[in-house]
C-alpha cells in the first residue's frame, strides 16, 4: 500500500521532468524506497534493474559504500564554501585530477551545477574569448544536425532534436546545424566533415564554434558515428579559427571504452563539457576545461568586459567534489576501463540476438552503450511505452527513445545482470509483433 500512497501523494504536488503527466493515469509511478548496485527497490520489495543509469549518470551503482564514505568524512568538515575568493582542498585536488586525465593541453576548470549550464558556459566563453581577441562578429554557433545539448535557453539552441525544440524556437539563439555522419563508416565521417568545411569556407568570420556530442548523440536516438570525424572537425577548426567543444557530458568517464570519448580520436577540444558520471550519479556538478591560450583571453587588470562574469551559487561545491574525487579513485584503484571493455564485449556478444528478430532494424554499439532500432512503427503508437512497462512487470527498468530501445547500466552489472536485461528487451520487442 505504501506504494499506492506515495504515488497519490506525489501527484497531488510534483510535476515530473520530460513526462506528459497525464500519462500516469495509466502509466506506472514508481516510488522507489531503496537502491543497491544495480538495483531500485519499491516499498512493496519488487526490485528493478537499473538498465539506463538513472538518466545515463550512475557510474558505480547505487549507495556505493567507498563513494558513501568520502561524502559522509567530507559533511564533517565542510559542505560549502562560495568559491569567488575562497577555496577549497577538494576543489583543488579534482581540479589537478581532471587536468591530468582529459586530453593534453586542457589546463584549466570552471564549474557549474549541470550539463546544461556548462554548456551554456563552453558557449559564452568562446564567444567573449573571439569578442576579447577583437573579432566581435563570431555570433553564430554550429552544432552537429540530431543533437542535443540540454534544455535551457542556449543549449537548447545549439541542439536539433525537435521534440525539445520547436516549442521554443522564438526564445532561441541563432545557430546553423551541419550534417552528423549517416552511420559508423570512415565515408560518413569524410562526407560530413566536408560538409563542415564547406560552411567554415562560407561563414568562418561569423562562427565562434562548433559544438557536439563526441561518438555518440544520446538524446538523438543513440546515433553512433565514427572517431574520423572528430580529428577532421579538429583540422577544420584550427584551420579557420572555430573553436571546437566537445560536450562529453553523456559520454565522458568510460561510456565509451576510454576515459573521455576524445581520446579515442586523440584530439584535444578548445572546451570539454563534463558532469553525470563526474559524480558517479550521487550529486550535481559539472565542469568546463579549457586551455590555458583562451583562459589568458580573459587575465587583465580589471575590466569588466574582459572579465568572465559568470557564476552559481553552488560553484565547486565541497561535497559534489569530494564525490567526484571518490569517483576518480575507483577509476584509478579498480581499472575500470579494462574491466568496462570487457563487460561491453559480453554485451555486444548479446547484441546480436535481436538481428534475429523481424521487427529490428539495426543493432550498434559503442563501448558500454548498446541501442537498437525497430522497425516502422508510427510515434503514435508510443511503443517504447509498451517496453518500457514490460520492462517494469519483469524488474528491469528500460527507457527507449521512441523507436530506440537502448542499454546503459552502471559498471558494475554482472553477466546474469545483463543476461536478464537482454532477455528482457528482446522478449519484449518480441512481443510488439
């Protein structure tokens, strides 16, 4: 009962994100009493995998004990500080840590409180760092066409997901959008990037950056291209003086078989855009990092044009950073990424099960993100619904992106974890037919 009871008492005052909430005249409400690893449990006892990390966050499953215990050592000592004219050692530490993990040549880290806001941070940078070097008409920003980038003003802005924007396109910046790569093949990436080229050739004068989802488009139904596209939008920035950033904010902490998804590509961006796994899924905080040539840009005698004006009230927070020092420790002790490689193999191995069924289009992977396309079914028949409350009878929590049905659990699943949420999915689409 306690279930029905926190469901009622939840609808009477909350107004849930990304969810038409009329759908839960019929659509389950879950309260969720407790988590453990890879687990959400009810109050009625029903357990439920965590297929998609919570919203792609959790990195090291739920109440994490060595995570558990940073936080608590660090609430006795201090929870929060401002961070204009102050410091703090955990801020410090993350700081060096991060700088030495991301590619080479980003020295430098802004925080904020979400991937949202950090983009909106990357984007205002690179415009005032143009505008401080004297080119004041790079205004214009250039995003990969499929993307997303959040859902405030700006990132909504650089995205091109309609679902997300075409409501609010009056509020929204001037942005040109320029072809992802139609699929995973080097030819893809060429054309694209040619493509790319051709509107720099155009519009270099006018463009302050690029920006986009490195290897993977999460929100734009997992599309997966391939790493050639990102060291040729890195020769083309250098080229005609656009800025390059990666918003790392799904992929970065090993969703992808490296650390950060540049590093498969090898390429250093002018901003990298960080937060979900940087707190293992535990607290909100996201960063910027950027190079020491753009963070002089703005180091002068007072000038308040020059000077990056840009703040929130939770910048750097101590506890956020001592859970994202705790996550970069299990990263460090427990080779993660090799154990991640190997655990996407197990997956990928599972993947191609659903090639055997007709009404899958296409299966693809990159590292631990697994995703697949089903075929022809009309928006309005709202099928991922239909999964996802499959998922939900046969305690796994699944949830597709329309036709999407795609797999991102934390990485600490177990093979009989992944065999039962393959199995799951598979029966499920299965059952569409």
């Amino acid at each position: 009962m306690k279930n029905l009871e926190l469901k009622n008492r939840d609808l009477e005052v909350l107004w849930h994100p990304c969810t038409q909430m009329k759908d839960h005249e019929v659509l389950p409400l879950i309260p969720i009493k407790k988590a453990h690893g890879v687990y959400l449990e009810d109050f009625e006892g029903n357990s439920y995998i965590d297929a998609v990390s919570s919203w792609w966050v959790n990195l090291f499953g739920h109440t994490n004990k060595y995570i558990n215990d940073k936080i608590k050592e660090q609430l006795d000592t201090l929870e929060h500080v401002m961070l204009a004219g102050f410091t703090h050692e955990p801020v410090v530490r993350l700081s060096e840590r991060l700088v030495k993990l991301t590619p080479d040549g980003l020295e430098k880290c802004f925080y904020s409180d979400n991937g949202s806001s950090a983009v909106e941070v990357a984007l205002k940078m690179s415009y005032h760092a143009h505008l401080n070097d004297g080119k004041k008409n790079k205004t214009i920003f250039v995003s990969l066409s499929n993307s997303y980038h959040g859902e405030t003003i700006g990132a909504l802005s650089v995205g091109d997901v309609e679902l997300y924007k075409d409501t609010y396109k009056p509020l929204l910046l001037k942005t040109i959008q320029t072809p992802v790569p139609s699929d995973l093949s080097i030819k893809a990436a060429q054309d694209a990037a040619y493509e790319f080229e051709e509107l720099c050739k155009e519009k270099a004068d006018e463009i302050s950056a690029i920006i986009l989802e490195p290897l993977i488009q999460g929100a734009g139904s997992m599309h997966m291209y391939h790493t050639e596209f990102l060291v040729l939008v890195r020769e083309i920035c250098n080229k005609y003086d656009v800025h390059l950033i990666a918003d790392e904010v799904m992929v970065g902490f090993g969703r992808t078989g490296e650390l950060f998804a540049c590093g498969k590509a090898n390429i250093t961006p002018d901003f990298i855009v960080l937060s979900k796994g940087l707190t293992a899924g535990y607290l909100p905080l996201s960063v910027v990092l950027t190079t020491n040539d753009i963070y002089a840009k703005f180091y002068c005698n007072y000038n308040e044009h020059k000077a990056f004006l840009h703040s929130h009230s939770y910048t750097g927070n101590a506890l956020a950073c001592a859970c994202a020092n705790a996550t970069l420790d299990i990263f460090e002790n427990d080779n993660i990424i090799e154990k991640n490689r190997v655990i996407a193999k197990y997956m990928g191995d599972s993947l191609q099960k659903f090639l055997e069924l007709k009404n899958v289009e296409s299966i693809r992977q990159t590292g631990m993100i697994c995703a697949i396309n089903l075929k022809g079914y009309a928006p309005e028949l709202r099928i991922g619904l239909k999964v996802y409350n499959y998922g939900l009878e046969k305690g796994v929590l699944l949830r597709p992106l329309g036709n999407v049905i795609y797999f991102m659990p934390p990485y600490i699943i177990t093979n009989e974890e992944i065999d039962k949420m393959m199995n799951t999915a598979y029966d499920a689409i299965k059952l569409l037919d």
